[in-house]
C-alpha cells in the first residue's frame, strides 16, 4: 500500500476550532470548572469568528 503525506506551510486562516474542541473534550474531565469554562468560550468565540469569515492580517515585519 503506498502513502502519500503533503505538508501544506501553517496559516493563522485555517478553521481549528471543531479539531480543537474534538481535543478539549479528551482533557476537560481532568480540568477544573472554572478552567474548562474559560477554554470552552474560548473556543466558542474562535468558532464563531471562523464562522463569520473573520481572517487574520498578516503584517509585515
């Protein structure tokens, strides 16, 4: 069986957030309330902003 992996370079633009709140369930039973609160309005807020289209500017250096 042959595999092929493509690396594609990293942007800030990617949507991340059903991946990261995918992982955050794995950790949250071992994290305290207040703690998984603020992680999960967090990642609320992230699927929201990628929702309505928000993008972040590159700026140059």
């Amino acid at each position: 069986m042959d595999c092929k992996i493509e690396v594609t370079p990293f942007s800030w633009n990617d949507n991340f957030s059903e991946v990261a709140q995918e992982d955050f369930s794995l950790i949250q039973k071992d994290l305290p309330y207040g703690i998984c609160q603020s992680i999960g309005m967090a990642l609320a807020k992230l699927e929201l902003l990628e929702k309505q289209g928000c993008k972040v500017k590159e700026c140059a250096e």
